[in-house]
C-alpha cells in the first residue's frame, strides 16, 4: 500500500468544544486509512484498465496498481504548458497506447508496482478528450476533485463516456455539511441561510479556491443525469471526528479496528461527514 499522503492543510470547518482549530490528527490518520481501506475493497477484483483523476500525486494511482491494475493517472498541466495529447506519438492511431488503453499521449509508463502499472499523462482531467469512447473498465475521481471542477455535470459526463458499458466510477466531494460550516466559519450567515433553496453550493476557502458542495439528492441527480446507476452514496465515515480523537487516544491500537467498524457501517445521511463516498455504474448495452 502506498505511503500516506501529508495531512490536509486547508480548514475543515471542524473545531473542538473551545472553538480553538483542532488539528485532528488521529482523525485524519484514521480518515486516510478509511479510504484506502474502501479503495480496496471497491477496485474490481480482476486486473482491469483504471482511470485516475483523483489529482493527489499518485496516492490511489500507486495503490491500484499495486492491486495488480494498469492505471492511467491524470495530471493537471500548469496553465503555460499547453496539452499534452495534441499529437500522437509515432505509430499510434490516436485511439490507443502501444497497451491499447485509449490514452494517446504515449507518455512511459511509471511508478510501476508489482502486478500492475501507472501510465502518467499530462492533461485537463475536466475534459478526457485523448480518450476514446468505452476505453476504460473503472475510474477514480477521489481526494474531492470533482467538488474542484465547478461545472461537475460535465465533468461527469466524460466520465461516463470514456467508462465501458458496465464499468464503475468510484468518486468523493464535499458534502453540503463542510460547506455549512466553512460559511459559518467566515461569518457568511445571509449565504448560509439561502443553503436550503440552493441548487448550486459554491463556496470559497480562505485561499481563495473555491468548492462545490453535495446533498446525497444532488448527487444522486449528477450521475443519474450522466446516464450513471448509483451503486451506493454515504459519508466517508460515520464515526464522528471527536469519537475518533478520544478512541485513539485513549487507545492507539483500536485504529484498525475502528476502521473495520466504518466499513461495516451502512450508507447514512450526508449529516454525518464532511465528504461524501459514491460507487455508480454505467449500465451495460
């Protein structure tokens, strides 16, 4: 499994009973081991052809592939560098890499793992256009990187044309729960109290970014919208982040079996967490 990723640095609208920040960090190790552990038990069980635009250096490109899977890893390209796909590569059709895995950058592939491999290409995960149709078995769109893509019902329908009929797509966002307490957190009340009516929940980080906030309808409607059956929604965990912190504490080594109590856990409301996890398929011709 690969090394886990630096802990997040931006604001999650969670603070302790003081109303001091809390930097969590046994939630946070906790929340990490979550979603690998969930990666894992989604990712299909036979070798497949895996589309990453999760955006997080390599964390679950590196942990597919090391599930013996071959991994086409997005990376976004910096404004100046222009496209990476513009022109195939010397005996490619523009339909597939010398693997026949759709991709026609014909970049090397790297960070390779036992069983299986990560194909890195430069691009615009939004617009999966040096893809062809049907080119890939599943995708993972973690680490919130469609709440970054703001227009995510394209975004989303991209996905679903590049998926094969009866691939799945594996995906998280920011749920309407973080974009409450972010607007809370930056004393936006008039913007809070028009959250219930909203269609759209656009909301800014104090760096300057800004996210797309899900309700579990929302969602629900986005990949039913894109042609997608919805497996299944639910918080990335359950368990709530001061339970965590006073668990572990109190007893460092119940961290895997904290783990196993979240996985079992059944889908609940988006109340519960600050992101939210959805498996969807593409219904086969």
């Amino acid at each position: 499994m690969p090394a886990r990723p630096p802990e997040p640095t931006r604001s999650t609208g969670l603070r302790d009973a003081s109303g001091d920040a809390e930097p969590l960090a046994l939630y946070w190790a906790f929340y990490w081991a979550v979603a690998e552990a969930q990666l894992v038990r989604w990712l299909p069980r036979r070798p497949a052809r895996l589309l990453d635009v999760s955006g997080d250096t390599g964390r679950t490109a590196g942990q597919a592939a090391a599930c013996g899977h071959r991994v086409i890893e997005v990376i976004e390209a910096a404004p100046e560098e222009g496209r990476a796909d513009a022109e195939p590569p010397p005996g490619q059709d523009g339909h597939g890499g010398p693997d026949g895995d759709g991709a026609r950058d014909g970049g090397a592939f790297t960070g390779a793992r036992p069983g299986g491999s990560v194909r890195r290409v430069v691009a615009d995960s939004g617009r999966l256009d040096f893809l062809a149709d049907a080119s890939v078995d599943a995708v993972v769109a973690e680490n919130r990187a469609l709440s970054r893509h703001l227009v995510t019902e394209a975004s989303v329908a991209e996905i679903a044309r590049v998926l094969r009929p009866g691939g799945r797509v594996l995906l998280s966002v920011d749920s309407l729960t973080l974009g409450m307490a972010l607007l809370a957190e930056q004393n936006r009340w008039a913007h809070l109290s028009d959250v219930p009516a909203a269609e759209v929940l656009l909301v800014p980080w104090p760096d300057g970014s800004i996210t797309r906030c899900f309700g579990i309808d929302q969602l629900r409607e986005l990949l039913t919208e894109a042609g997608l059956d919805v497996e299944w929604i639910r918080p990335r965990t359950a368990l709530s982040p001061s339970t965590v912190e006073h668990m572990l504490s109190r007893s460092p080594g119940a961290l895997q079996g904290l783990v196993r109590t979240e996985l079992a856990a059944p889908p609940g409301d988006d109340s519960l967490g600050v992101h939210l996890l959805a498996s969807a398929r593409r219904p086969a011709d």
